[in-house]
C-alpha cells in the first residue's frame, strides 16, 4: 500500500494548463488504513468514512440551487391555474389556464429537466469537466430565472408576456438545472479518494471497516437532505405569491442562486477535479448502434470482432472490457426501468396535489403550502434512518437490502395514491359545491368544507417512499455501476424522471373534475402491482457480494 506522500501524490490531477494538488484530508495513517482480512469482513462491524470538506460544499451549493429551483417552480401551478384575483388575497394566479393546461405545463417542465442531464454528462466527460460544465450552466439558469421575474411583474401581465415569458423561462431553465444534475452528485462523490474498505480502530479501541459503499450511500443520503432542505423554500415564496407577488417570489429563488453560484466558485480549490476524458455515454450508444447493426448481440460490438481498419472505420474508442461494462451494468440495474411508474405517482405533489388543495378550506394558508411536508418528512427522517435506523438494524443482522427497500417504497406510494383517492372521493361528496368543488355564494368564490389537512398523510406517505426509492436507488445504481460509467448511470437514472413526466401526460385527461378519483385509485394499483413484481423478479441482485480480499 502506498505511503502518506504517495497517496497524496497520486491525487495531483492537471486539468489542461492548471495544476490541482488535493490532499487526502485525511488523518488515518498508513498502519491504520490496512485492508481487511476475510474473517475480518465478517466479523467488524461496518462504517462510513469521514465526509470531504468539498462534498460539505457541494451538498451546500445543492441546498442553494434546490432553493431556487422550488422555491419558482412551487408557484407555478397557480400561476398557471388561476387568473389574477379580483379580491385582495383572494386565490392567487396570472395566467387563469385551467388545471389541465397547468398539469400539462408543469409535467413538460419536468420532462424536460430531467431530458437534459445526459446532454450535460456528454459536455462535462467529452469535453469541459464536471467543474466548467456546472458553471457555465449556471449563467444559463439564472438568465431563465431574470426571464420569469421580469415576465411576472405587473406591466407583462398586462401585455399577456407572461405565458410565453414562463415557457421560454421553462425551457432555460431546464436546460440550465439539467446541465448541473449529473454533475453536482457525480462530482460529490469525486471527492472520496478511499475506494476500498479498510480497517479503522477507533479512539475507544474497537476495530472497525470503514466500507467505500456505506460512504457513498451516507454522502447521498447528505446530498437528498440538503436537497430536501432547499426544497423547504416554497414555504417562503408560496406566502408571498399570495400576499405580495408573483414577481417577488420569483425575485427570492433568483438570488439564492446566484449566492450558490458564488459559493461554489470560491471553493474551486478545495475540489478534486477530474478532467474530461472520453464521454463514456458516447460511447454507450456507439456500443448499442454497433450491436443493433451486427446481430443486435453486445459480444458483436467489441473491438476483438474487428480488424484495425473496420474498428477505424466505427470509429470504436472502447475495448472489450468496456462492452462487458455494459452488459453488467444493465443487469444490475434493470430495476430503475420501473421507475417511471413511480415518478408518474410523485409528480401528483407538484400539480393535481396543489389543485386538490384549492377546492378545500385553507384557513389563510396558501394551497401550495401543503407540498412543503414531503421535504420536511425527508429532511428528519433521513438523518435518522442514515445515523440510527440503518445501523441499528445492521448490528442485530438484519440488513434490508436495496431492492427490497425500492420494493417496499412503491408500496407506500400506491397507499399515498389510495388515500389521496379517498380524500377526493370525499371532497366530491362535501358541500357546497360538490363535484363542482368551486362555486360562487354571495358573489365570492367558495370551496368544498372539507380541511386541507387531510392532504397531510398523502405528503408524509410520499415522503416515506422518497427516502426508500429515490436516495436507494440512485445510491445502488452509483455502486453498482463500474467506475467508468458512473457518471453514465447516473444521468440515465434521471432520465427515468424525465419518462415519468411523459406518463404523467397520458393521465392529464383525468386531471379534472369529476375524474380525479379514478387518476389516483389507478396510480394506486399500477404502483403496488409494480412493487410486488420488482420484489419477485429482482430480489435476487440483492444478494450482497463479498469483497475481493488480497
């Protein structure tokens, strides 16, 4: 094993014509950091590493960006829904689309973001690195941000900018939020220079591995909580879209993000920077053309099967180990191709939840309030699965596996979808309008009598099934991707949002009234079905492997 300077050494990367020297940041000695023997690996118990200071900093860069992001994006059913009341604090809107056109708009919105993380994995490994690519991005997030302030503000409602205002802001937006996705939580992990476990002795004596796969999943785990906590901030910009402006709450997320933009420059050299090499996404659909045009067979891609010339010809930059990469790959993480089921079930929080919210009584809380339980959920109950609830099953023999956790979280959220069902159900059979769910008494419009706080389980329910799904799954493809296709894996996990919004539009039809009902007892049962199937088919890759020992 190398020596201290060695190891430091080996972490010098040049990055064209700058030189980067990262340290280990690490105070465990050479004696300290053995690797572990086999009776070792199944006797001690197993931790994760020490976070990075620049992990801290980007989890911190991702609080300030989701910030922004929720806290323009928490608005904008309304905004989109609704017109401009005619009473002071009455139900806040602009545009006055109608809820169909809102959930269509919104779920489009998200397609996109999610569509555009491979375009920024490609630009980050191809060409520019994860570092240059997450700030050039960012100028073009903050110009969309600047475009849907300035088309919210009073004398753009009146010449009707504000529709096209929001869907050119939209698609900038996307674009810039869908550069950074891949890189933000790519590049976090980057900071971990341990990849293999080793033994620690803690200052109590007691000897423990410190595992490379608890590290990363505790690093995700930080990185959804501060992800969480930024999504906390339509709390602020839902109060002030009702009782100040949409300007204003879209004024707010514009300065958090430049802060985070400012944030993540100064810590340039903190970071461990990889320079761009050869994007490996390229590489993948080169791999699958090349097998679809030969047999459709991966072994038919390998640049074995070729003589030097024809493997100039393909342009083929890969070897054979790259194809089997592959292969691996794509059996490892079949799982997340259910996937888009599950987001078609989460996008209800971001648009037909909030509508949902509006046809009951308030009591002066704003209906897009409500959504902020599903961060809040997130953001305590997180930290406690990650520092006790994990660990504490680990140490009695119980160690709930990945897939068996993502099955369990479809699970929740088809019982979020059915009694999200039930609530609609008795919306529409509560007075005084009904079905209606608006009508107009004493000149003034008037919602069903019915509390907004029966959506609360609905939120927390979602929640539950985030922390199980979203945080397990990305952290299990991570690791189960091999190292050259990590960043890959990760930005085609995204895009299984991306598909999800695009199922999330074959159920607009039913996101009106009198429909409601069935959209979500049917997502209820597409989910639940999809979670017992994802049990039987794939519990068998959550058989654990054990390490390699030397």
């Amino acid at each position: 094993m190398m020596e201290e300077d060695e190891v430091i050494e080996s972490c010098r990367i040049e990055e064209k014509d700058t030189r980067i020297e990262v340290s280990t940041r690490d105070d465990i000695s050479h004696n300290q950091r053995k690797q572990p023997i086999l009776e070792e690996l199944t006797t001690l118990e197993k931790v994760p590493d020490r976070m990075p200071k620049a992990a801290f900093l980007i989890c911190i860069c991702e609080f300030c960006e989701r910030f922004a992001y929720w806290g323009a994006v928490g608005p904008f059913q309304n905004y989109i829904e609704f017109p401009v009341p005619k009473e002071k604090h009455g139900q806040p809107g602009v545009i006055g689309a109608g809820q169909q056109t809102a959930t269509t708009l919104t779920l489009f919105f998200q397609f996109f973001c999610f569509a555009i993380p491979a375009l920024g994995a490609i630009i980050a490994d191809q060409y520019l690195g994860r570092y240059k690519t997450i700030l050039i991005f960012s100028l073009v997030y903050t110009t969309g941000l600047i475009i849907l302030t300035l088309t919210a503000i009073p004398p753009a409602i009146e010449v009707k900018a504000s529709l096209p205002g929001l869907i050119v802001s939209m698609i900038i937006i996307g674009i810039g939020t869908g550069g950074i996705k891949t890189n933000c939580v790519t590049m976090a992990a980057d900071q971990f220079l341990h990849k293999d476990p080793y033994v620690k002795t803690l200052k109590s004596g007691k000897k423990v591995i410190v595992d490379p796969e608890l590290t990363i999943s505790s690093m995700f785990h930080w990185f959804f909580f501060s992800l969480s906590l930024g999504s906390l901030s339509p709390m602020i910009t839902t109060y002030v879209e009702k009782y100040h402006s949409f300007w204003m709450a879209f004024l707010i997320p514009t300065i958090m993000f430049l802060i985070s933009v400012i944030i993540f420059g100064i810590g340039s050299k903190l970071y461990i920077k990889i320079p761009p090499n050869n994007s490996a996404l390229l590489d993948l659909f080169n791999v699958f053309r090349l097998a679809f045009k030969n047999g459709r067979n991966l072994d038919n891609a390998k640049p074995s099967k070729f003589s030097l010339d024809v493997a100039k010809q393909y342009k083929i930059k890969w070897d054979d180990t790259f194809v089997d990469q592959i292969r691996a790959s794509i059996k490892a993480c079949r799982v997340i191709l259910a996937y888009p089921i599950y987001w078609a079930c989460y996008m209800q929080v971001y648009n037909n939840l909030i509508s949902q919210a509006a046809t009951m009584t308030t009591n002066f809380i704003p209906n897009d309030m409500m959504y902020n339980l599903n961060p809040i959920t997130v953001m305590i109950f997180t930290p406690i699965a990650d520092n006790f609830f994990y660990p504490a099953l680990r140490r009695i023999g119980i160690n709930p596996r990945p897939v068996t956790r993502i099955a369990i979280g479809f699970i929740i959220i088809a019982s979020a979808m059915l009694y999200t069902a039930i609530v609609q159900y008795i919306i529409y059979n509560t007075g005084p309008c009904f079905e209606a769910t608006h009508c107009i008494i004493d000149g003034k419009p008037v919602p069903n009598d019915i509390n907004i706080w029966w959506q609360a389980p609905s939120y927390i329910l979602i929640a539950f099934s985030e922390i199980l799904v979203c945080i397990t799954g990305l952290n299990y493809v991570f690791n189960k991707a091999p190292l050259q296709l990590k960043s890959t894996i990760t930005a085609l996990y995204l895009m299984t949002l991306a598909a999800g919004s695009l199922l999330g539009l074959v159920f607009v039809p039913l996101s009106k009234d009198p429909y409601l009902v069935w959209l979500y007892s049917i997502l209820a049962a597409i989910s639940s079905i999809t979670g017992v199937c994802l049990f039987i088919f794939f519990r068998d890759s959550d058989v654990e492997k054990t390490p390699e020992v030397i």
